[in-house]
C-alpha cells in the first residue's frame, strides 16, 4: 500500500512538472510571437511583397531542408558510384560568378550615386531610384545563399565528402537565414558594404571553382588555391572591423544587428583558421616528417 501510494505520489509529481514546463513554453511562444508581430510591423516596407519576405517560415524551412538533404543525401549515395555532373557543375560555378559580379557592381555603383559613407551610413527607407537598387541587389544577395547552397549538394552527389565540412555546411546554412531578418529590417544603410565584399569575393571564389571544373589540365592555373582562403579570412576581418567602428562611432544604425555581425563573424573566423591551420599548417608539417622520414630510411640503407 505504501509503495502504491509512493508511485502515485511520483508519477502525480512528474505529471504536475511537465505541466508546468509545458506551460512556461507556451508562454515563451506566446512572447515571442508576439514579439515578432510587433518586429513585422517595423520592418522595411519596401520589400514585404517580395519573394520569400512576407515571414520568416519559408527561409527556415529551406535551411533545415538543405541539412536534412546533405546528412541524408550522404546516406543516399554511401553505396552508389558518383554520378558525373561535369558542365552542370561548370556552368553553376560561372553562373555564380555572373550573379556576385551583377550585385558587387550594382552596390558600388548605385552607392556611390547616392552618397553612401563608407564608415557611418544609416538606412533609408526611400523609394528613390538608387535605394531600391541597393535594396534590390541586397535581395539578390540574400537569394544567391540559397542558390550557393547547390555547392554541397554538388558535392553530395559526386561524393566528395571530404569537401563537406563542419564549416561548409555551417557558413551555407547560416547565411541565407541571417540575410533573410538582414532584407527585411535593413535593406541599405551599412548593409552594403558586407554584401559588396563577400560578392567581390565570391566572384574571385567562384572563378577558382569554375576553372577547376573544367579538367585536369587546368589544374596548372590554380597554384593560388592557398591564396583563396586567405583573401576569405582577410574579408571577415575587415567586416570585424568595420562593425567595431560602427560601433565605436556609434553609427546610426541598428545596434542589434552590428552585434549579430560581430558574433557571427568570430564564429566564422574560428572555424576558418581551424579550416587553414589543419588544411595548410598540419599537412605541410606532416610531408615535411615524411621527407626526413624517408631521407633517413636512404642514409641508413646506404
């Protein structure tokens, strides 16, 4: 009876927990969807009708469909041949180059008609000509990290795992959703510039891919591989610093997002030294003992 009665008395206190835990996250939902109506309300007006911008729902779901696919897709074909996707893949890679080039030019071009600081500029909720080409642009910007999600599933499917990093798969399925809350609250102001410098960089990027893609005899053009990760590393410490300024000057400019920027970008900049010192750092130490290995092993036979 007793025992009885101390099993009721658990599974009563158990029941009673998960009530209350229920309850705390509804609340928290309740909050927070509250919170994210009253954030739509404030938004930039600008792009609410524009692809995937009336919620936020659509951009999410791709992103955990892009992982689903990658982590299933590698399951998928563990036992199957590569499947050959060679002027698919050429032409994705100069499509890429073409897309960043289009946004890189537009942004420098259309800010630098109106006006735009290099150091402090704050947003303009205009429907003037060159501000709905910075804001359009920055759209495009946004899209094009669905588009460059293909990168991976290129690699899924021509079982080139070993591309399929930790750091690819975060750096893909970060961006895309942070541009999404980036368009719609700040499409122009000091947005610009980050977008500028990755598209430039991915113009150079996506060159080095596509030339590789053609074949192996122009593997002779690509000694500069080594380079590339640098002019990676160097284009998110410049958007380190241009965040700091920001700050430090105290731009006109939402302080929320000027500390998303600095967050993600310490994270991206970790993952890609760890990338560069295991990639460049470690191998070269690694053939380096393997000369004097053998250099020993040939001293010692002679």
């Amino acid at each position: 009876m007793k025992i009885a009665f101390l099993m009721s008395s658990t599974i009563t206190r158990d029941l009673l927990s998960a009530y209350i835990t229920m309850e705390v996250i509804q609340d928290k939902y309740y909050e927070f969807h509250k919170f994210y109506d009253w954030a739509l309300t404030v938004s930039d007006p600008r792009v609410k009708d524009w692809f995937l911008m009336q919620g936020y729902g659509p951009t999410l779901a791709l992103t955990f469909l892009y992982v689903f696919v990658v982590q299933v897709g590698k399951k998928v074909m563990e036992n199957r041949d590569p499947i050959r996707l060679h002027w698919p893949v050429v032409a994705y890679n100069f499509g890429c180059v073409i897309l960043n080039f289009y946004i890189c030019s537009t942004l420098l071009v259309s800010t630098y008609k109106a006006g735009y600081s290099f150091i402090c500029q704050p947003v303009k909720y205009s429907y003037d000509e060159n501000e709905m080409q910075i804001a359009s642009a920055l759209w495009w910007f946004y899209f094009s990290k669905l588009i460059e999600m293909l990168d991976t599933i290129f690699f899924v499917l021509r079982k080139k795992n070993n591309q399929i990093s930790f750091l690819h798969v975060y750096h893909h399925a970060s961006m895309f959703p942070i541009w999404w809350i980036g368009i719609k609250w700040v499409a122009g102001g000091q947005s610009f510039f980050g977008a500028m410098v990755n598209s430039f960089i991915h113009v150079i990027m996506y060159t080095y891919y596509g030339v590789a893609s053609l074949g192996p005899q122009y593997q002779k053009y690509l000694w500069w591989k080594k380079y590339l990760t640098m002019i990676q590393l160097t284009q998110f410490y410049i958007g380190m610093v241009y965040a700091f300024a920001s700050l430090y000057l105290k731009c006109d400019f939402p302080l929320w997002m000027q500390y998303v920027a600095l967050g993600y970008g310490v994270t991206i900049i970790a993952l890609f030294l760890n990338f560069y010192f295991h990639e460049y750092i470690t191998q070269k130490n690694k053939k380096r003992r393997l000369e004097v290995c053998i250099f020993s092993i040939v001293l010692l036979c002679n």
